[in-house]
C-alpha cells in the first residue's frame, strides 16, 4: 500500500495533452498557508497504489477520470474525520456467474451463516490476539479474561443473528480493555456510548475512524478487483440504498485490528500527542494537525505494508486482503470447500514483555557490565522500562537478561 495523500484547500487532478506526451498533473491543496506540492506523471508510469483526498474544495477533470481509469487508479475521497464520502474505482470486471452465486448465497440462510461465521471468528480471533499483545505491557488481565469469557460464545451461534450478538458482546469487553491502555488525557472511552457512535469526539476515536477509512479503502479497491458486488454481504445486512456497502463492511471486519495496532503505536511512540488535534466548527469533532496526519499515513503505511507467510509465499497485509477476497469469490463458486479469513495470523510478539522489564529495573549496573551490555544501553532500557509505551529489545540483549535471571535462580 502506498497512497498517494492530497488535502487542504484546492486539490487539483488534471491532464496536459502536450505534443510529445500526455501527463496527469496533481496539485496538493493549500494548509496553513502553504501550497501544496506538485506532481506530474506520465501514462504507466504513476508510482502510487492509489490516491486518497480529504480536502473539501478542488476539481478533477473528466480526461483525469479517463487516464486514472485506464492507468487502474483508484481515488477515494474521505471526510476529515475519516469516514468514506465517495471512491471512483477501475472498470471491475464482468463475472455474471460470481455475481448470481453471491447474491444466491446471501439468501442461503446455510451458506450465509458459514460465511458470516469465518468473518467473525477471525475478527474475535484478531481481537484476542491484540489483547494478548497488550497485556505483555499493561495490567488488563481481566479485561482479557472477561473478553475470552464472551468469545465462547461463539460455539453456540446458530443463526447469522446469533453471530452479530455475540460480535457486540465481544466488541463492548474489546473496546473496555483498549481504552484502559490508553492515557486518560486523551479521553478515549470506547467507540460507542449508549446512545450513539463516538465518532470523532476525541483524538483516539478521530486516528481510529481514519485509519479504518483507509482499510476501507482498500477493500473496497480489492472487491473491485475481483468483480464482487460490494453491496451484498454475509454479515452486515444487504444494502437498501446505494451508499451502503455491505460486503465492504463485511471484508474489514477480519482486517480491522492492523488500524489498532497502528493507532496504540501511534500514542504510545509520540507519532501522534494532544497538540496534534483540534476542535473546528460546531460539530464536536477533532481535526488532524495537516503535519500529524502525514505522519500517521506514513504509520499506517508501515503496517500495511509488514510482510507476513502465508501459505508458502511472503505477502504484505494489504495483499493479504485482496488475496482474502478471491478466496472468497472462490468458495462462491464452488471452486473450493473451505473458507478461513483466520489465517495468516497477525504476529504481535513484542520484545518488551513485563517479564523483560523487570529484568531490566532489576539488573545492577555491574551485572550488566559482567553480561555484555554498556552502561548507556542500560541506562536507555531502564529509562524506556519504566512506562507502558512500546519499545525495542534487541534479540541478544534479552539473551543475555535471561541468561543472568537463569543464573540467579
């Protein structure tokens, strides 16, 4: 994945037909004063995967839609808070028999319930693992536990009903024990009150809905690709009107952990803090810093694009999700007997355990000097032990804290 950004004021995506060739012309908007920067791109030859802009003023010609199209561009324009307002994808190819075995399998009462039920078992199975990853640094063993308590539930869903109730109960424990890791100054209590969505009410929920605003994006390109009709889903109810895209819906569920984990190291390294946010308008809702918002794309970025085995072959995540799609368009057809968006698992092993750190607060400067390790490599360990945030161990340091904790034993 590697999104071309646009925003601010004024985004402008044009073509200039010269006489010896024919370029894609883009203009940046204009944030805090400053104008935005200028590309041209020849036919075959643009770099990025896709374009994606949040500014609110700006054109983009017809010829641009000609050339973004022949060139298999997808361009996605999202709100400010991150929430999808409209995509202008590639020609999807025509799959008549794909199409017709989808929208017959969404009135299959048995094959929906068997799809649905390999969305949510991945999506639970991904939010567990993220807990686990979590509580290796912070204190949320109950929270983990109450979570795995709702997960069995699981064993006894019957009906795709059945399955959506178990998903809340598992999302509301989910979302209890992620909001007790992140620091109280930023005034994040979960994505949903009883009354309604939190939205953009505060910075975590604002660098949350953007990111999955991205992952939208590129399930939304990856169904495209392989000719499914984004408006009927398994799991989500079938679309009534043309905004809601159900399968889109569906295909995040599986995906939407890589954005939580971009988000907690989003805060806990610094890449986002309070001054990078503010309040406009009468809405009630955060804006990014334009600053703190590159940065975050560039985080986000790094985790879609974190390599990971799967079946004998390395792929990055975002191909993982296009390769998750035709799988599924695979067992629509018939083609194949088992449907799994488990697999690959997502490998959240931290270096930093609690374990290590109290290794670490434990270890006497002239221990560490008989194992190996300097005194400015302990004084940094040390340092960085002493709060919740992640951060890096190499391999042969851990060794060695390991080795000396076998020999005091």
């Amino acid at each position: 994945m590697n999104p071309l950004h646009l925003s601010g004021w004024g985004v402008k995506i044009r073509v200039r037909n010269l006489k010896s060739r024919s370029e894609l012309e883009i203009t940046g908007g204009r944030e805090d004063g400053k104008d935005g920067s200028a590309y041209r791109f020849r036919p075959r030859r643009f770099p990025y995967s896709s374009i994606i802009i949040d500014g609110h003023s700006g054109y983009i010609s017809l010829q641009a839609f000609h050339w973004l199209s022949r060139n298999k561009v997808p361009v996605f324009i999202l709100d400010y808070d991150g929430s999808m307002i409209s995509s202008i994808l590639p020609p999807s190819p025509v799959k008549a028999d794909l199409r017709a075995a989808q929208i017959k399998a969404s009135e299959d009462a048995r094959r929906k319930f068997s799809i649905a039920n390999a969305i949510v078992r991945a999506k639970v199975a991904r939010n567990l693992q993220v807990l686990d990853w979590l509580a290796q640094r912070y204190d949320i063993e109950k929270q983990v536990r109450l979570t795995k308590h709702e997960a069995f539930r699981l064993g006894k869903a019957r009906s795709v009903v059945d399955l959506r109730t178990v998903e809340g109960r598992v999302a509301l424990r989910y979302w209890q024990a992620y909001a007790s890791v992140i620091p109280e100054c930023f005034d994040f209590h979960g994505r949903m009150t009883t009354t309604h969505q939190n939205n953009a009410s505060d910075p975590v929920n604002l660098a949350l809905n953007y990111a999955y605003g991205v992952l939208e994006g590129e399930c939304r390109a990856a169904i495209n690709t392989v000719g499914l009709e984004p408006s009927v889903g398994f799991l989500h109810e079938t679309s009534c009107y043309q905004t809601k895209q159900s399968l889109v819906y569906d295909l995040q569920e599986p995906f939407r952990w890589i954005a939580d984990v971009a988000v907690v190291h989003a805060f806990e390294s610094g890449v986002l803090d309070l001054p990078d946010f503010y309040f406009t308008g009468d809405d009630y809702r955060y804006r990014f810093d334009p600053e703190a918002k590159q940065r975050f794309l560039n985080l986000l970025r790094e985790r879609f694009n974190l390599a990971v085995s799967y079946k004998g072959r390395a792929f990055k995540w975002d191909t993982v999700v296009e390769q998750k799609t035709i799988e599924l368009a695979r067992y629509l057809v018939g083609r194949t007997s088992k449907l799994d968006f488990s697999e690959p698992s997502a490998n959240l092993q931290g270096t930093d355990n609690k374990e290590l750190r109290r290794l670490i607060l434990t270890t006497s400067q002239s221990e560490a000097r008989r194992l190996g390790i300097d005194r400015s490599t302990l004084h940094y360990l040390r340092r960085n032990a002493k709060y919740t945030g992640s951060f890096k161990i190499y391999q042969r340091v851990a060794k060695k804290l390991r080795m000396a904790e076998g020999v005091k034993a």
